[in-house]
C-alpha cells in the first residue's frame, strides 16, 4: 500500500462563501477547527465561526436574519447557525454576548457580495 501526499491546508481555504448550501459550510466550520477557522467578514472585520449547524429557511445569501440564542445566517440553501463565534481582536463568544455587545443585528451583511476573500 502506498501513501497518498495531499496538499497543504492554507488559510484562505476557511474563507466562506455564503452562497454555498448551509451543510456545506457546516462541514467547512468542522474541517476548519481550530485551524485554520472557517471566517468571513461583518463590518469589515474578521469574523470566526467555531461551530455551526444546519437549519431549514429562506433568505438571501450571507444575510443575518436571527440574533437569538445563536447568530442564523442565510446560505445559499438553508440556513447557518452559529455559537460561539469570534470577532478580530476579541475572545470567542456565545451568539447572546456577541449580539449585546452590539457586534451584529438582524439584516446586516456577512462578507464581501455573499462571500469573503
């Protein structure tokens, strides 16, 4: 039996696209912890995303369309929930602190155009 060589995991790679289906990004955010982290972008600011699951509904790519006991985000098919979560420069949250720390509201954009560079 021989060995396979697989290529090197680089950082870019946990970039999100929200386009992407919710179970898609949901095994990207597993794959990526720890490192590199699955990330996007609010505000212009890196955004980590530590753990993350599946829910069913509607919205437009990469919008938040829930701040409750987790942060849901729009894919491109179904939705992302997420806790806890890590905004640059900060520690990691739960989606409650985050929220009343003012770090995110309903309706706002995540990353650049649905995805993140």
């Amino acid at each position: 039996m021989r060995a396979t060589l697989a290529p090197m995991i680089s950082k870019a790679q946990g970039a999100i696209d929200w386009r992407d289906s919710a179970t898609l990004i949901e095994r990207r955010v597993r794959a990526f912890n720890p490192w590199p982290s699955a990330c996007t972008t609010l505000r212009g600011k890196l955004l980590k995303i530590h753990v993350a699951r599946v829910e069913t509904g509607p919205g437009e790519a990469g919008r938040i369309v829930d701040v409750s006991d987790a942060i849901r985000v729009a894919t491109g098919d179904g939705i992302l929930a997420i806790e806890p979560l890590q905004l640059e420069g900060r520690k990691a949250m739960g989606a409650i602190e985050f929220a009343h720390g003012g770090a995110s509201r309903r309706g706002e954009q995540l990353g650049a155009q649905g995805a993140t560079g």
